[in-house]
C-alpha cells in the first residue's frame, strides 16, 4: 500500500498532514539525515581551519563546494545514504561514507579520511538533534505560537473595557473585563516563552566515551577541549555540555520539553475557558458557508476548534512528559534507547502546531455577544454586596458583612431594586447611601 495522507498510520502524517508540512525539514528522516551531513562538513572545515597539519594543503576556496554538499542535499541522496545503511547496518557510518562518495567526485581523495575523525556516532547525533530543535522550534513552533499570543493581545485591547461576571468556583463572583481575562493568558505564554529561553540547547563532542580519547593520542599538542567548545559555539551555534560520557545527558533538552509542556498547559486551560464562555453564550461564532456543526442537529455551531486543540495539546504534553523523563536516564556511559526515543521529538511538536493553528483560526471566528455579558451581570447584583460591605467597613457601620450575608443568602432573588432598598434602610448618610447606590456589576471591576 502506497504511503498517502489516507494511507498513513499516525494522523500527524495523515488526516493534518498537509498541517505539519513545514515542521517535516527538521524533524523527518530526510531532515536527520541532513543535518547529520551538516554537522561532519563542518567539522571537516573546522579541522581544516585549525589546521591539522595533513589539512594545511586543502584549499580553502573549496569550503563553499563542501557547503553545498548540504544545501543541495536532495532526497535522492538521502536514499542513497539509506541505501549505504543497508550494507553499513550503521546509519551514521551511511553518512561518512557518503560524504567520501562526494569528496571523491570533487577530487579530494586524499583527504576523505579526516571525514568523521576520531568522532563517535553521538557527536554527530548529539549536535544535529539540538540543531534540529533549534531551528524548528525558532522556524515553525515559535511563530504559530506567536500568531496566537498575538490575536489573544488584540482581542484583549479590543475587550478591555467590557465587564464581565467573573466565575469562581463556578458561581457568581466580583465582576471582571473580558480583556484582562484575557490578557492573563497572554502575561502567562509570555512569561513561560521567557523562561524557555533560557534553556541552552546542549550539544555532546567528545568521542567515544566524552574524553577525546582519540583526538588526544593522534594529535597531543593541540587543546582538544578548546577546539571542541569552539567548533559546537562558533561552527554550530549551539552549548557544548562538558563533562559527558558517550551521549548528551539531555538535561537541557529535558527542560526545553518541560516548558513546551508548561506552555501547553497554559494553551489547553485557555482552551477550555473559551468552550466555556461559548457554552455560556459570551461568544458566538462565524459560519462559514458549507460548513455543518452536527450531522443531526442543523442549529449547532460546535467549538471545533478549540475542542481540537485541547486533544492534540494533551497527546502532545503525553509525550514531552515521556522524553524529559526518559532521556536524561542512560545506563553507564551510553545504553541505545535515547537513539530511538530521539526520533520521535517531532511528534509533539506536530501535536503541538495542529492546537496552535487551531487556535489562532478558532480566535479568529469568535464574536462577541455583549448582550449575553450584560444579561449575566444584571441577573447578578448580589456579587457588589462585597463592595458595600467594604465600603462600610471604612465607615466603622457596625457588622457590615453579617448584614449584607443575610440579605444576599436569602431565597429571594436579589435585584438593583433590593439592593438599593437595603442601602436606604441603613443608618448611614444620604451622602454615602449615593456612595454606595452608583455601585453596579457594570462598574464595579477594579482597577482599569
């Protein structure tokens, strides 16, 4: 059976393939395979550059042919390093012995041995994985995530002087404004997406047990460990991690997965406060011509999207919780499950692009239903009970809570018209009775 979107087993590649399409240059085989060849051309350069005195011959004008070995890097050659593997039974040793191929046809035979010298497999791994995450993370995630952050800011400009029932616990509370409920959303994305910048995306160079066994007994005069902090800095943009055994210890990807998770915690309970507010009414939203919300009930507008997004953030977070817990654990100096669970980061994050693009397209069909809003305060005058008693409070009024606990605990619905019965009755001033008349749950919303 061919490979289509209706033939593939995941629905990252399936039903939302055409979604995830940009994230499959970083995290495809194809995009594995790439940026391993990266990573051994410029460690090549970066030899020649030092130089390794067998190197000091190579031209360097050849450095951009060498370059272009990986921006022409076309699936046809990933096949032909595949092809390789079935022989090598060794992916990485696929890519070296590619990369020879190449150095053959441009006439450099006499330098393919320093491809891949004195390296392990997770030099190459433990470089181009972060790389990859880097770069999709900075490319694709990022400014879907941004795209949503920035319609909630808008939205909540838009909505900032609209008071709203607040709901704790479910119930009735003092009122709020639709916009800073919204803004909170955004403070909290911001304020996760800053920390998470702070999280150094690690790299492991070190050969095969982290000590540069070989570099150090082939060539002792030169400081290996300053080469190799400079070649992951300078040649790959990324933090060398020093000491390490074989492999990375992933501590760092570990914390970059936990704040993908934490911001998806964040997106999923926002979420659900807007199938909240659409059940209730507080928006409505856009028909698109042709569309249909239920397959028996014609009046139904379903909040698809963000019902979508909570589905996708959850499998998405199942899994970022399994690689920050699974991949800093390795027995002794490497065992191999780091290599196949390392192939799956782009899971989540396709999870992970599916909510956001459902998200920014559900902010995008919501419409205000003010009248719904205004409908819920005015059946909802006993939450400013809290700022009379408060009021009279400052006034020294003799049991100002336990009065107004009776009034609003009663079996009777309380109204503007009761309440203001209940100020006229109290022993204060006719100036503070006009104090506390002009309180309304339309007014009564804080600090602006």
């Amino acid at each position: 059976m061919m490979l289509t979107n209706l033939t593939a087993i995941g629905s990252v590649d399936g039903r939302y393939g055409n979604k995830t399409v940009p994230l499959r240059a970083y995290f495809s085989e194809f995009a594995l395979i790439k940026y391993r060849v990266h990573v051994e051309i410029e460690y090549f350069i970066a030899l020649c550059e030092l130089p390794l005195p067998q190197l000091q011959s190579f031209d360097r004008n050849l450095f951009a042919a060498l370059r272009q070995i990986v921006s022409n890097f076309s699936v046809s050659d990933a096949e032909k390093i595949k092809e390789i593997e079935k022989t090598t039974n060794h992916d990485v040793k696929a890519v070296e012995y590619f990369i020879k191929e190449m150095f053959d046809k441009l006439g450099l035979q006499y330098y393919k041995e320093f491809i891949h010298f004195g390296l392990t497999s997770q030099d190459i791994n433990n470089t181009a994985t972060p790389l990859m995450l880097k770069e999709g993370l900075a490319n694709v995630i990022f400014p879907a995530l941004q795209e949503v952050i920035d319609k909630l800011k808008s939205q909540a400009f838009e909505w900032r002087d609209i008071p709203m029932l607040a709901k704790t616990h479910g119930q009735p509370a003092s009122p709020t404004r639709l916009g800073k409920e919204m803004q909170v959303f955004t403070v909290r994305l911001e304020n996760q997406m800053k920390l998470l910048d702070q999280v150094p995306f690690s790299a492991k160079f070190g050969g095969a047990t982290g000590n540069l066994n070989a570099h150090h007994v082939a060539y002792p005069g030169f400081d290996w460990n300053s080469f190799a902090n400079n070649f992951v800095a300078t040649y790959l943009k990324l933090e060398r991690s020093y000491p390490t055994t074989q492999i990375e210890h992933y501590d760092n990807l570990a914390a970059c997965f936990d704040g993908l998770k934490r911001i998806n915690t964040i997106l999923l309970d926002f979420s659900k406060d807007i199938w909240q507010y659409v059940s209730m009414n507080y928006f409505k939203q856009k028909i698109k011509a042709g569309e249909v919300g239920s397959s028996a009930m014609p009046h139904k507008v379903n909040p698809i999207d963000f019902e979508n997004a909570e589905g996708n953030l959850g499998i998405a977070n199942a899994l970022l919780e399994h690689l920050a817990a699974k991949l800093p654990i390795s027995r002794l100096q490497r065992d191999l499950t780091d290599s196949t669970v390392l192939r799956v980061i782009g899971v989540p994050l396709a999870h992970m692009l599916i909510s956001l693009e459902s998200l920014a397209k559900g902010l995008g069909k919501l419409e205000l239903n003010k009248a719904a809003i205004d409908e819920d305060l005015e059946d909802n005058w006993a939450v400013v009970a809290e700022a009379i008693q408060t009021i009279l409070r400052r006034e020294a009024y003799p049991n100002p809570y336990e009065a107004l606990k009776d009034l609003t605990r009663t079996n009777e619905k309380i109204t503007e018209s009761s309440i203001k019965n209940f100020i006229e009755k109290l022993d204060i001033s006719n100036d503070l009775k006009e104090e506390l008349k002009k309180i309304s749950p339309f007014n009564y919303t804080g600090i602006l």
